[in-house]
C-alpha cells in the first residue's frame, strides 16, 4: 500500500529533534506493520531518554523566538500546515490505513478532522486575549496577561494517528509553546509524514519535535517527560491505566496535566425515540473505527416497549456489514489494532453469552485479525461488558423500564466521557441531559465529535478539554499585574 503514495517522500522512518531526522543515541530500530495483513511495512528509529532529553533541549531553545511571534505570524505558519495536511489527504489517508487498519475512506475523513483542529487553533492564535479588571483603589490599574505555558509534552494512542496529535499539537503552538510528541508505537508513520508537512509549512527547528520509541522505550521516555523541570505540560490521550501512572510520576515536578482517558460510553434509547434514528445513530457510535474509540458506544440500554424492533432493526443491519482490508472497496470494518484487542471482545462476548445473552449477529473471531460484529441482547450488569470498555466491534444490548433506572445504569462506572440518549420528550431531553455524570451528551446524535466543541470527560476519563476556544486554555498561564502609583 505505501508504494502507492503520490509522494513518497511522506514515508518518514526517523525521528524529528531540531528539525534534523536523526536516527537516536542508540541508532536502533522497532518495526511497523499492517495490521491487515501482518506485512512489516517499515522499521522506525527506536530513541531512548537521552534522545527524549535532546528534543526537550531543542524545544527549550526554540520557545524563545516562537512565543515572540505574534499570534498572527503563528497563525500563518499553522495556516500552511493546515494547507499541506489538506493537500496531502490521499497519502495520509494511506499511511493510516496501512498502519491503523481503518477503512481508507475513513481514514481520509479522519485526516480532515485531524486538519480542522490545525485550522481553528490557527484562527484561535489571533485570540489569546488577556483582561483589564476594575481597580479596587483609584492609585492602580489590575491587568491579567495570557502567555504560553512552556514546552509541552503530547503521547498520543494508535487509534486516531493523526487527529490525537493536531488537537494537542495545534493549540500548544497557537498558544506560543513548543512541542515534543511521543507519537503511538503502532502507528508513528503517520504522526512522522504530519511532521514532514508542519515542516515544509514553516515551522521553525525545536518548535515541533517528534520522538519515536517502541512499547519499552516509550515507558522511559514517559519518565523523562514527566521528571523533566523544563517540560510545563504533558497531554495524553490513552488509557485511564496509564493516566493514572503519567499523573503519579508528574506530582514531583507539580506539571499541569491534560488527560483524556478511557470511558464506558452509555447508549440509552427511551420508547419514545425514533427507532430508524436510533440505530443508525448506535451503529455510527459503535462500529466506527471497528470500535475502537473512547467515545464508542460502549452499552446500549432500550427501554422495553421498543426493545424487540430496536435489537430486530439493529443486528439485521450489522449483518451487513462487509469486514476486511481497508484499502478494499465497500469495506466498513477493517482489522483490530493486535491480537490482544482481539481477545479482550472474543472474551467479552464469551462472558456474555455464557450469562445468558442472545447473540443475534457476528460473535466470531475471523482470520488474522479480524472479529464479527456482534450484537447480543438481554445484556446484564454482571457481565464484563457492564464495566469494562470492549474497545472492539461488539455491542451488547441491556433491557430498562424506567427513566431513573436507565440514568443510573448509566452513571455506575468510574468514567464519564460521552454519552448517548434518543427521545423526542423535550422534559426528559432536559432531565436527562442533565442527569449524565458524563463531559459529553449526544442527543439524538451517534457522531458528536468537530474542531470547535469542547471534547473531554469527568470522573476517571481525564482532566481538561481540547478542541473549541477554551482548548487554548490548557497552554496558557494567567499572569495578573497589578499596577500602582497612578
Ligand atoms: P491504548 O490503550 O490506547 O493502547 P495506552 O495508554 O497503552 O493506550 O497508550 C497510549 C500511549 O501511551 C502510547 O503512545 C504509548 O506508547 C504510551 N504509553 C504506554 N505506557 C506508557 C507509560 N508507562 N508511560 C508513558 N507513556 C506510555
């Protein structure tokens, strides 16, 4: 597949320190594959913490000069960047495919996505304001500067290779901080190719620093990232296991965290929803991605009334479904991740089926790695399902008769990022609404996800938000002056 790039000189295999390629202390190697078809499809310099340090220094030195641009000097930089990421959507798109697995129309769509955050953070660069306050006595003037936080660290997962890196990325940049990314070990070709491209928009050596690392690697340039007294922030998307490890090891330095974790996302269709609208919106949510985001509908509750049409209506489209290589046409769900997702569904749907649910679509393992889409109804809350995120392409269906028996169901996990309600009530669109303990509700909507939306969770799914205006907020410092002798 990457020998149909349009230019391939997109397929970066080393790392970005100072604007150099360089192959790391160590010069080792770690190896990419498809996970489509098992195929190494390239081998990616493997840094270490001396490396990670190295790229710390050259963001350091490059904060300086970037943070004295003006906002719409660096408006204009991320402007290009925006521009090349557009231009170049076919070959990311491909890069993506090949290492993600995600159907390669998808995968275009998501380097759209990935761009826009690029170009909203460059139109949000101009609107770093800061505030006058009212003087509380008539000799003073009180003021409040907005100014970039510092160097930023982002480690970002494997299933959104290119967008989980602009959505930190673009506002750290916008703000005035430079940025060392540790990009996913199973997907670094695309995070390398976006580096390539911010290059050749203009942004400056140091400003925007890419380290590559295998599993063991990553873990110690983790360490150094959070141990560092240089780096102000780190942004992680991932798992709440490793949040939880990254928030420990930065408590010594007191470092201002972004974290957006895992969740369990809650899909709850009231009898009074549209029944078509509410499977196309739970189909969109679940399957996206074979299952693989934070925001997949993770449990689907239908009230009883509607409950036989809407497991009826819902397995006999993902029946539908045609599964395999994303770069073959029609194809809706490409291959997981690795083996190990594979077997967290094949367990998960195991463990439901053995407590009593009813498999009406998929709920096999295919060749390689590949795993039917399954739906099984008469779900129930002692199944693994109830509590652990699957993460793959199976949806588990659960029976409720009241409201507060839905919104309690919903509520009982440690997470809290998105959630899912169809209902025409406008009271209970309200009561609802309001009732999720979640950072995000869609309301007769699957797909709830854009550049200009606040995307984050409460609980145990992180800290902070990204994307919309307030995404800034993360990279910048309140600095209040208070001036006397008027
Ligand atoms: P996922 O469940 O999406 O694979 P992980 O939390 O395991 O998420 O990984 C997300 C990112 O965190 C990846 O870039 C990975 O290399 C990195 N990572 C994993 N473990 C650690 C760790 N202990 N310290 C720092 N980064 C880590």
């Amino acid at each position: 597949p990457l020998s149909l790039l349009k230019d391939p000189s997109l397929l970066k295999t080393d790392a970005l320190i100072h604007g150099q390629w360089v192959k790391g202390a160590a010069a080792t190697r770690f190896d990419v594959h498809d996970p489509a078809t098992g195929q190494k499809l390239a081998d990616v310099a493997n840094l270490g913490p001396k490396d990670a340090e190295a790229a710390i220094a050259a963001a350091d030195k490059a904060w300086p000069a970037w943070r004295a641009k003006t906002g719409k000097e660096r408006s204009i930089i991320l402007r290009k960047w925006f521009d090349l990421l557009m231009a170049n959507q076919d070959d990311l798109g491909r890069l993506m495919t090949a290492e993600q697995g995600k159907p390669y129309a998808e995968a275009k769509g998501e380097v759209a996505y990935g761009a826009s955050f690029v170009e909203w953070f460059a139109e949000e660069a101009k609107r770093v304001n800061g505030e006058t306050l009212p003087q509380f006595d008539n000799n003073r003037r009180l003021l409040v500067l907005r100014q970039p936080i510092g160097v930023c660290a982002a480690i970002t997962p494997w299933n959104f290779p290119l967008a989980m890196i602009t959505r930190k990325v673009a506002p750290a940049l916008a703000a005035g901080c430079p940025v060392v990314i540790k990009p996913a070990e199973l997907t670094p070709l695309t995070a390398l190719a976006a580096a390539e491209l911010a290059v050749r928009a203009g942004i400056p050596a140091g400003v925007l620093n890419v380290v590559t690392a295998d599993g063991a690697n990553s873990i110690a340039v983790g360490k150094v990232f959070c141990a560092s007294e240089t780096v102000r922030h780190i942004s992680f998307t991932g798992s709440t296991e490793v949040g939880r490890i990254l928030m420990q090891q930065s408590a010594p330095s007191v470092k201002k965290l972004s974290l957006e974790l895992g969740g369990n996302a809650p899909f709850i269709v009231f009898d009074d929803a549209d029944i078509d609208s509410a499977v196309e919106g739970a189909i969109a949510s679940k399957y996206r991605n074979a299952g693989q985001t934070c925001v997949c509908a993770n449990r689907i509750y239908v009230q009883d009334g509607v409950y036989d049409e809407f497991v009826q209506k819902f397995a006999a489209k993902v029946k539908t479904f045609k599964v395999g290589n994303g770069f073959e046409d029609g194809v809706v769900q490409g291959p997981l991740i690795e083996d190990a997702a594979v077997e967290k569904v094949r367990r998960h749907v195991a463990d439901a089926v053995a407590k009593g649910g009813k498999l009406l679509a998929g709920g096999k393992k295919l060749d390689g790695q590949f795993f039917e889409p399954t739906v099984v109804a008469e779900a129930t809350a002692d199944m693994l399902c109830a509590t652990e995120e699957t993460f793959g392409p199976f949806a588990p269906v659960f029976r409720f008769k009241t409201e507060q028996e839905a919104i309690t169901a919903a509520n009982a996990t440690i997470f809290g990022l998105a959630s899912y309600f169809y209902s025409r009530d406008i009271g209970r669109i309200f009561r609802v609404s309001e009732a999720l303990e979640y950072g995000m509700v869609g309301i007769n909507a699957g797909i709830i996800a854009t550049e200009h939306v606040p995307f984050g969770g409460v609980k145990q799914s992180g800290l902070g938000r990204e994307g919309s205006s307030h995404g800034i907020d993360e990279y910048v410092e309140m600095k209040y002056l208070c001036l006397g002798d008027i």
